[in-house]
C-alpha cells in the first residue's frame, strides 16, 4: 500500500489510499500554516462519494466543525454519521477516513497544544465539555468508560452554528495577516470558540429536558423555533414522529416547513430522525446485551430487519459485527 507524506510546519499527514478515484469527487483548500503559530486551517469539500481512504495524524490534535452536507466519518475504525453543526476534536495518533459523503463541507483546525499559553491550557483542561468533544474510539472497548463519556457529538442549533461560523471569518481574517497582534488575535479568538463550544457541550445536556415553543415567523426566530425542533426530535426520536407534526410545532405548512429544516440541517427531518436513531443503536450494541429487537422498539424501528437494512447501508457492517467490534466488556 503505498505512502505518501506531507510536512506542513510540525504537521505530518500520511495518506494510505484503496479508494478507487472514481468512487469519490472530493477535494482540499491548501492548509494554510502560519510561521509563528502551531495551528493549520482547511476547508474540505466532499461533494459525492464512497470513500477518501485512510489519513492518520501524526503529531496533531483535528477540530471539526461540520458546515453541511452529511456522510460517515470512520474514526480508528469506528463509523460516525455527521452532518452540518456536529463538532468534535481527534487525538494524535488518529487515522480516519470519510465515506458515503454527500455536500460535505468541514472547517478543520490543526494544532498542537503549544499555541496555547499555560495558562490557557489549564482552563481548557478545568472544562469537562472540552474533553466531551473529544473522539477516542480506542476507549469502547474499555470497561470503566460510562456511556456518557462515549458519545462526544456536539450539535449545533441553527443560530449557534452561524455564530460559530462567524467566529470562524474572524480567525480566518486575522490569521492570514502576519503581525504580532494578528498572531494573538488569532490565538485568542481561536481559544474562545474553544471555550465557547465546551460550554455549549455542558448545556447541551441540560437543554434536552426543556420544552420547544411555537413562535412567530421572522427568519430569526424560524431559526428559533427550528432549534426547538431538533432538541424535541432529540428528546422523542424513539415515536413515529412525521413531517406534519413536527410542522405543526412551528405553524408551518409541511412542505415549507421541509424546505426551512434542509436549508439549516442539510439533510431532511426524515434523515436527521434516522441518524438520531442510529447514534442510540450504537451506544445500546456497545453497552447493553438487549436483542436488536429490543433495541430496534426502543428507538423507533418498526423490527430488527429495519434496524439491520438501515445500519448497515450507512456504516457498510451488520449491527452484529459492530457489537463484536465495539462491545464495552
């Protein structure tokens, strides 16, 4: 298998592809690096595609936020359905790969701890919800882990998601000037979005239980109301939840009511219902001995043939074979 390596300041990347190029139409900004910080930015474009093979990074921690579009992240071997407003950070050491991508676009930041002051790190490090964003596939397997250390996702609503986004114009802004103030500019707005996003990680618990209103229709508050809407289908993923209904919580006819959730989500409700689902599956097979009869009731599949169709057109294995891959012992 052949390897190719590129060094972009203190960043390795190793690419090992068995992708066949006529599977994947996908493709990189050049990373941008800065001669005075420890941080690379990339946007990456997958329009439509199978599978980009495998990336391992070295020496380098990735946060990602993703901007639109949906597909599969592979992570050490464990697949993740992402879609726009999922944000998470990968570990040195990590090798990953994107499949069954559709408009898939990912802010990347590539940065090793060094950009940080001391001072930085350690309230980086006093922040719970900044561990929770991260993905460490190697940890399924290990008993003392709790279910909810495992599942790190980070959703994003429609408004924190543009706020994030702007955030990410003034990095960008500052980080491609080359002045000692543009430099800690950038390393202090990079370190508030962090910040931010870990508190956001914390809140995103305790928001679950609170109840979505219907609200007038102003393009900020539709914004509004649609954030209400994914935390209750969050909260009620397991019923046979429809595009009427859900409509019906914002006083909007269903067929604009769909036109306002693809825009902001990029995908349909129908497909955001189905990952939610598919994110609860994973965490029962890993941690419960439950049947995928059971698991199939529990969230919201008519049967377990359902289950085991849809599982495995989205991660390519059998919710059997991920239990034995994954299963916490």
């Amino acid at each position: 298998m052949p390897v190719y390596e590129q060094l972009h300041y203190r960043y390795e990347y190793r690419f090992f592809s068995n992708a066949r190029p006529e599977l994947q139409r996908c493709f990189f900004t050049d990373i941008l690096t800065h001669p005075r910080l420890p941080l690379g930015i990339r946007q990456e474009f997958f329009e439509q595609g199978n599978d980009t093979g495998l990336h391992k990074h070295e020496d380098f921690y990735a946060f990602y936020i993703v901007r639109s579009g949906s597909g599969v992240h592979l992570i050490n071997d464990h697949p993740y359905a992402i879609t726009r407003g999922n944000v998470y950070v990968l570990s040195p050491g990590t090798v990953h790969a994107y499949r069954n991508y559709c408009q898939l676009v990912i802010d990347a930041f590539y940065f090793q701890p060094e950009v940080f002051r001391a001072d930085e790190l350690l309230a980086l490090h006093s922040l719970s919800g900044f561990w929770r964003l991260f993905i460490v596939p190697e940890q399924l397997k290990q008993p003392e882990v709790r279910e909810e250390a495992i599942d790190h996702h980070l959703h994003l609503s429609p408004e924190k998601q543009a706020e994030i986004e702007q955030k990410i114009a003034e990095i960008h802004s500052e980080y491609i000037t080359l002045t000692p103030d543009a430099v800690v500019l950038t390393r202090s707005q990079f370190f508030r979005m962090l910040i931010h996003l870990a508190r956001w990680q914390n809140e995103q618990a305790e928001v679950k239980g609170c109840a979505p209103q219907a609200i007038a229709q102003t393009d900020t508050q539709q914004k509004m109301g649609l954030a209400g809407i994914l935390r209750f289908c969050e909260e009620n993923y397991h019923e046979p939840l429809n595009v009427p209904q859900l409509a019906a919580r914002m006083f909007l006819s269903p067929s604009r009511f769909s036109e306002i959730f693809s825009h902001e989500v990029g995908m349909s409700p129908a497909a955001y219902i189905k990952q939610l689902r598919l994110e609860r599956v994973q965490t029962l097979l890993r941690t419960t001995v439950l049947s995928t009869t059971n698991i199939a009731h529990q969230v919201g599949f008519r049967d377990s043939a359902q289950l085991a169709r849809v599982f495995r057109s989205t991660f390519h294995l059998t919710p059997t074979a991920y239990r034995r891959n994954f299963r916490i012992q």
